[in-house]
C-alpha cells in the first residue's frame, strides 16, 4: 500500500507541476462565484431589455436560482473543460511504453490504474468541493440563504458522475492509447447516453439521468428520482476499471 500511495501522491505533485490541477480548481471556482452572480442580475438584464411594445417580466430570483445556475454550468462547462484537460491521463505513459517504470517498482498493474484513477479523483473533488463553498458564499450574500439540506443530494450526484467521467477517461485511454482518438471515444459514449434518454423504457437507467435533474423542484419539494441511475453508474464504474485493468494485463505491448 505504501507503494501505492508513493504512485498517488506522484500523479498529484505532476498535475500540479504541469498546471492541470491549478486551472481546474480556478475554473471551478469561477463557476461557483458566477453561478449566484448570474442568477442575481439575470432578472435585471431582461428587465433592461424590456421596451414599451414588449415587456418582460421575470419572477425576483431566490437561492434556487442560484443553485439550478451552478449545477448546470457544472454539469456542462465544467464537465467538457475537465474531460479536455485530462482526457490522456495514461496516454502518454501507454503511447511511450513508461508504464514499466512503476512496474519495475514493485507496482502491480491493478495498482497503477488505480492509483491514476484515484489521483483525478481527488483533483475533481477538491475541484467540485472549491466551487461549492464559493458558490455557497456568494448565494449567502446575494439572497440570505442556502439550504444546505436540500443541495447536499444533487452534489452527491454531481460527484457521482464525475467519477464515472474519469473512469470512462481511463478506460477510453487504455483502448485507444490515449490521444484524440480516446476523446473521441469519450465524447461518442455521452452522445449514446444522450439518445438513450429518448427511450422512455430505459431512460430511468441512464447515468445521465444523476445530473439532469430538476434542481428546483429537489431542493424545494425534496423530489430527487436517482436511485435506479445512480445504481446503474456504479455499475457502470466498477465495470469500466475492470475492463481497464484486464485490456492492460492482455497487450503487453503496455508494460513490456
């Protein structure tokens, strides 16, 4: 485990050495200040648009707002700029043949994907966890409340798929050796999950399903419906590290 642990904490001192870390987290952060920003003046900039012939009126914004504003800039600039960041996670070490190194180490190869994947694990959720307080910060100061209760179920989730990003990144890196090729990859199985949601019969089971939700109505009425796609994204997981693993003990080409 030592070992182990030693690999971790190299994959993290080389995505902050390398910047990756830094920018994700400033963006994240971004996200969750302007996510209550955007919500507060939103009604105002429409009101501004307003003219004699066509008015347009809005309701006075809340914390919901707010929050429904910062799940979905999460959920889809978040997401995209984190996928691009670390899309070739092990692309370099599979494309180089540097997966030896740890190897020689005494690392086994159940071990070093692990440890790759726990590495994006703790950058996404220091990431997500920077974005929450500050958005929690500025929605305090612009509307007075927060609602702890109602928004901690919707984070859960929103972590959720986030792991579930990454473990398709290092499935995705281990098939195709990384490189633009495993983003495509990538890409294509959001895509597929986006037409599953047209099917009504499986739709329930969609991964996608845990950040599409109605945040609105979950943080007011508690009405959360994630339980089916939520079991189906752990599934789907622990499936994509297997596969990993196995696809790499199978092409020696990897470690040899």
């Amino acid at each position: 485990m030592k070992r182990f642990y030693a690999y971790v904490k190299k994959e993290l001192r080389e995505q902050v050495a390398t910047f990756k870390a830094l920018i994700i987290v400033l963006l994240f952060f971004l996200l969750g200040v302007i996510s209550p920003i955007g919500a507060k003046y939103t009604t105002e900039v429409i009101g501004a648009l307003s003219t004699d012939l066509i008015k347009l009126q809005m309701p006075d914004p809340t914390y919901i707002d707010a929050w429904a504003q910062y799940f979905k800039n999460i959920s889809q600039l978040g997401f995209v700029v984190f996928v691009i960041i670390f899309y070739n996670a092990l692309g370099n070490e599979l494309i180089k043949g540097t997966l030896i190194i740890p190897f020689s180490k005494g690392l086994t190869i159940g071990e070093v994907i692990n440890a790759k994947f726990c590495a994006l694990i703790i950058i996404w959720t220091v990431s997500l966890a920077v974005s929450f307080f500050s958005c929690s910060l500025y929605t305090k100061v612009f509307f007075g409340d927060v609602n702890f209760a109602g928004v901690m179920p919707l984070l859960f989730c929103t972590w959720l798929f986030g792991v579930f990003v990454i473990a398709l990144v290092i499935c995705t890196n281990v098939v195709c050796k990384g490189g633009y090729v495993s983003l495509l990859l990538i890409v294509s199985c959001i895509v597929v999950l986006f037409l599953i949601n047209l099917i009504p019969k499986i739709k329930e089971y969609n991964p996608l399903n845990i950040v599409n939700i109605n945040v609105a109505t979950a943080i007011s009425e508690g009405v959360y419906h994630y339980e089916k796609s939520g079991i189906v994204t752990l599934v789907a997981i622990v499936i994509a590290l297997m596969l990993s693993n196995l696809i790499v003990r199978l092409k020696k080409e990897y470690y040899n």
